[in-house]
C-alpha cells in the first residue's frame, strides 16, 4: 500500500486486520514471507466493500484457504491477503432437494467451510459422495479452485455449480457446465479463475447409509495415512503427476528421498512431499524443489510442475 493508504484502510475497515503477519502460521508448510495485512471477512456485503476499495486503489489482494497448498516467498505479499469466515462457514441443505425427498440431494457449502467439516457434515447427514476428500486438508475455496482430488475422483466429479464474486464485487453463478476442470486446477469455460473468489459451492450428492458412508472415509483416512508422512510440515504433493506416470515414482528413482536444502527435506516416506523439518524458510524449499526438478529432469528428461500455488 501507498503511505497513508494503511491509515485510510484503519479507517475503512471495521473488521479484523493483522498487518506485516508471517505467513508461516497460515500455511501448512509452516514457512512463509509476511503479508502486508490479512483481513478476515466474514460477509459478502463486506467481501463486495472491501475488493470495491482495493480495486480503486489498485491494491493487490488474493485470497486463501487454509494454506495448504501455498508458499509465500520470503519478500511476502505486498497487498491484502482474504481469509473467508463467518457466513462463509455454512454448510446448508438446499430446499428444492429436501422436498423432492429422492436423489440427488444439493448440498451448499461456503468457500470458507473446512473440508473437513464439510465430510463430517454430509456423513452425518447420510449423504454419500464427499468421502473421497476424507483427509484432504484445506478450504471448500481453495479445494474448488485446485480442483482437490484423491483416489481417482476430484471435486469437479460432485460439483452443480459455484458462486464467485468477480474483481468489481459482482456475484455469479456458474453452473457445471461452465466450468472447465483439469488436474489440480479448475477454470471457467468463460474466465480464468485467478481473477475470482469462490464464495460458495453446490454439491450434488446421493442418500445412502451412514455406516457405509462412515466405512468408507475411514478406510480413505487409513490409506492417507499408510502413504504420507506423519507430523511433518508440508502442502501435500508438491509437484504434479506427469501424464501417464508419478512424480514421487520419478523423484525416488532419482534418489532424491532425503535430499536436503536447509531445513527442507525431500520425505523419506514419500518422494513428493517436501518437508518443513523444523525452520526451513521458503528459499529452502524452494530451492530444493529446484534441484529436485532439474534432477529428474537430467534423469527422465521430464519436467514436474509444482501443483503448490507460489506467491
Ligand atoms: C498433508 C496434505 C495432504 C494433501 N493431500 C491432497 C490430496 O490428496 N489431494 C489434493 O488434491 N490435494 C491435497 N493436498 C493439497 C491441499 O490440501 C489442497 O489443494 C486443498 O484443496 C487446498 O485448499 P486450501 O483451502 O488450503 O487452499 P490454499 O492452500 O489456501 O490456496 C490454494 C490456492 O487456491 C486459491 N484459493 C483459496 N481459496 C480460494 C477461494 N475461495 N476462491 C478462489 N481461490 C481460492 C489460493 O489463492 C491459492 O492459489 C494436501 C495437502 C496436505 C498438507
């Protein structure tokens, strides 16, 4: 912001603002530059008041999750980072389906909800189809924006639509049909989505037997932790599964578990999770995920795409 504009925006703003916040305790990767100021919003009214002021100013803002999926370089975020809660924590059951009493069953979530909260929701409710993301950490917003997946099946498989507000704090919806999935990565058929926030999303889900639905995101639960390591600071898998093959396929055979920049480690347990192992800064991680590309790219002449959002 310009001199001054952080003293107009004191005044503007009536909400909760943390100003130069390290982003470190909004990722999961337990790293991260500072954020000019991070503003937690908790309605649209507001959410349109605040992208209305900062775009006349022209002052940079982007909105998170949970953070795990991002790392902030060290310089940080010059600009206003958004963090949805409040009403944006709903999890609703919409009408027109509770009166049909028959399949399929619309289920909204707002972009703010935890994934987690939302499975607990629908298994408590009975509602099969969410048990895929069991485990999965991370916002509504962010899973929808990265098109978050796991055992052949994303969100863009469960999605009727979702509700986006634009840069001028005009609200759409756009319905399956505009929306333009790909791997870890969702698009409007219009629009990119890098200029949009997902408030909301509809669900569309199947009545079905709790247990059954219980069983089945336990064994999803089971299986994540099989796979991935325990207790470690990370976002997951850092980079993108090439077509046709794994990335921590291509990294282990590169010999690169264990590999280490600073306090950022390749995992033993799995190749494409780089670990946080106490204090590693973001050029730690960053720069190991460099040699770990260039490495495998003098290997198997593949370069792997980070699947994490760089900011
Ligand atoms: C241990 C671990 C395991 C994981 N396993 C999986 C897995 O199995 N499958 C998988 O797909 N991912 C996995 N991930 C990655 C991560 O959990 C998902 O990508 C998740 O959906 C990110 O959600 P988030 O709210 O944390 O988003 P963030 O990390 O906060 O943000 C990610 C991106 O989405 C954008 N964004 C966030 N909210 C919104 C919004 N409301 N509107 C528009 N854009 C938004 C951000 O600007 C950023 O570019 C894993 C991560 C960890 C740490």
């Amino acid at each position: 912001m310009k001199p001054g504009e952080r003293w107009e925006f004191a005044a503007f703003w009536s909400g909760e603002v943390l100003w130069d916040v390290s982003m470190a305790r909004y990722s999961t990767l337990r790293t991260g530059g500072p954020a000019e100021a991070l503003v937690t919003v908790t309605h649209l009214a507001e959410l349109k008041k605040l992208l209305a002021w900062l775009e006349e100013r022209c002052i940079p803002w982007r909105v998170v999750g949970r953070g795990s999926n991002i790392l902030v370089r060290s310089k940080g975020f010059a600009g206003v980072i958004i963090q949805l809660r409040g009403e944006f924590n709903h999890v609703i059951r919409l009408e027109e389906s509770v009166e049909m009493g028959s399949d399929p069953v619309f289920v909204r979530a707002g972009a703010g909800c935890s994934v987690a909260k939302l499975v607990a929701w629908c298994t408590n409710h009975a509602l099969g189809g969410m048990e895929f993301m069991a485990g999965i950490p991370g916002s509504v917003g962010g899973a929808v924006r990265m098109n978050a997946g796991a055992w052949g099946r994303a969100m863009a498989d469960s999605l009727r639509s979702i509700i986006l507000i634009d840069r001028l704090g005009q609200v759409m919806e756009v319905d399956h049909s505009g929306l333009r999935p790909g791997y870890r990565r969702m698009e409007l058929a219009q629009a990119s989505l890098d200029d949009l926030i997902v408030v909301a999303a509809t669900f569309v889900l199947k009545r079905g037997r709790q247990r059954e639905i219980l069983r089945k995101c336990r064994e999803n639960l089971k299986k994540r932790r099989e796979k991935q390591p325990a207790n470690m600071a990370s976002a997951g898998s850092f980079f993108k599964n090439p077509e046709g093959d794994s990335a921590g396929r291509l990294i282990d055979a590169a010999g690169l578990k264990g590999l280490r920049h600073g306090q950022a480690m390749v995992s033993p347990d799995h190749a494409n999770f780089l670990v946080n192992i106490g204090g590693a800064t973001p050029e730690d991680i960053l720069s190991l995920a460099g040699e770990v590309r260039e490495r495998v790219y003098q290997k198997f002449g593949i370069w792997l795409e980070p699947e994490v959002h760089i900011i």
